[in-house]
C-alpha cells in the first residue's frame, strides 16, 4: 500500500513486476487475441447473407476488434507509464539524501567539490573515467554525476572539414548509468535499492516501447506482413543498448 509519503519499496517492486509482465505476458496475449479476431472477421461468412452483406459484415467485425483492441492497448499503456512514474518517485525521494539545514548542504557541497578536484587530477593524470570511478566514494560518485559528462564532452573536440559532418556530440547517459549503478552498491541499503530499482526500470522501458508501437500498428492497421519481426528486432536492439549503457 502507497504511505502517505509516497511510494514504498514494496509498491516500487510491485510496479517493476507490472511494467515487466506487459512486456512478457499482457502485449503478447493482447497480439493473440486481435490476431484471432481478425483471422475469425475475415473468415466469417453467413450463407443467409449476400456477398456484399457478408463484406460489410467481415469489415465490421474486424474494425470491432481492432477497436477493442485500442482501448486494452490504451489500459497497458497507461498502467505501465503509472507504474513508472511510481517507481521514479520513489527512487527520487529515497536514493536523494535528505539535507536538514543550509549549513548541512553546504558541507555536502564542500566535499563533492573537494572530491572532484581530486577526481580530476586522475583524470588529467591519464586515469580512465571506469577506473576513477571503480574506486570512488560516495562523495566522489555525487561529484563525478554532474561533473564527468561535462568534463569528457570539453575533451572530445570536434574534428574539422569534412570529418565535421558525421560527428554527433557524446552521449552522457553511458557514463551516468555506471556512475549510478556505483552509487547504487556504495549508498546505504535503502538508498542503493531505490537507485537499483530505478536502474532496472530503464533497462525495461525502451523494449517496451517498441513492443507497444508495434503492437499500435498491428492495431490500427498500419503494420505490413514483416512488421512483427521488425518489432520484435527493434525491441531487442533497445534492449541491447539499454543493457550496454
């Protein structure tokens, strides 16, 4: 049960499960049964009907179906984005740590500045950012979080002329995940299981919005013969990449 302070870790679990079951369980049962439906739609024939009555009756059917089909899919949708932004709340409210005053603050501010100047005189040194922060406190990682990405983009200059025009900036979210799934090993228990829940949350969402998109398609008739496979690769690709960041 959600406290009066929000969600619990028991609720943030809970919501974890819901957002892993669509994947598995609720979108692919969904697929079935439109696909049943249209398969039955398009197949019906009533030899007391004409022809053109038995079209209008097959087209019927199958808009029923896919119609029906929208709204669970809209119900998944909307359950697994509650259930995420429950898992964020939670994690935000317990993994941030809770200063009690200005001068608390203050202090906390100190150390992380003190501990980026020593994590980037490593880092200056030649040290690897995975190796800096393998070897990082907590004050070291908090510090590193909203330095690093900076600190990595100014040394990754932009190349000239031609070579200019395939060069994208450097994507933070890499380095922040490993930052925080060290934050979450080094943070006191309740703490580093709501980073840790929240972690796996990212790992599952991307997957499972491009099974949802498939799935719209399938629905509203967009999706041709090859779309299934092309979905279900793409939500392994987002997979790939989430597990990889």
């Amino acid at each position: 049960m959600t406290s009066l302070t929000g969600p619990s870790i028991i609720d943030a679990q809970l919501a974890l499960a819901k957002v892993r079951r669509a994947r598995e369980t609720d979108l692919t049962g969904l697929r079935r049964r439109l696909d049943d439906a249209i398969g039955q739609a398009r197949t019906f024939r009533d030899p007391d009907l004409t022809d053109e009555a038995n079209a209008r009756r097959r087209m019927e059917l199958e808009r029923a179906a896919r119609e029906q089909a929208a709204v669970e899919l809209d119900g998944i949708e909307h359950a697994t984005n509650t259930a995420a932004e429950q898992i964020r709340t939670y994690a935000e409210r317990t993994s941030t740590p809770t200063l009690r005053d200005a001068t608390e603050q203050l202090l906390a501010e100190t150390r992380q500045g003190r501990a980026w100047d020593r994590a980037r005189a490593l880092l200056d040194s030649g040290r690897s950012s995975a190796d800096v922060i393998g070897s990082a406190d907590v004050d070291t990682l908090r510090a590193l979080r909203v330095e690093l990405p900076s600190y990595l983009a100014a040394r990754r200059s932009k190349p000239e002329g031609l070579a200019s025009l395939d060069w994208t900036e450097a994507d933070p979210d890499p380095v922040l995940r490993t930052i925080d799934r060290a934050l979450a090993d080094r943070l006191p228990q309740d703490q580093g299981a709501a980073l840790r829940i929240s972690l796996d949350l990212d790992q599952a969402e991307p997957g499972l919005r491009e099974t949802v998109a498939g799935l719209r398609r399938r629905v509203d008739g967009s999706a041709d013969d090859s779309d299934v496979l092309r979905s279900a690769i793409a939500a392994r690709f987002a997979d790939q990449a989430a597990a990889t960041h």
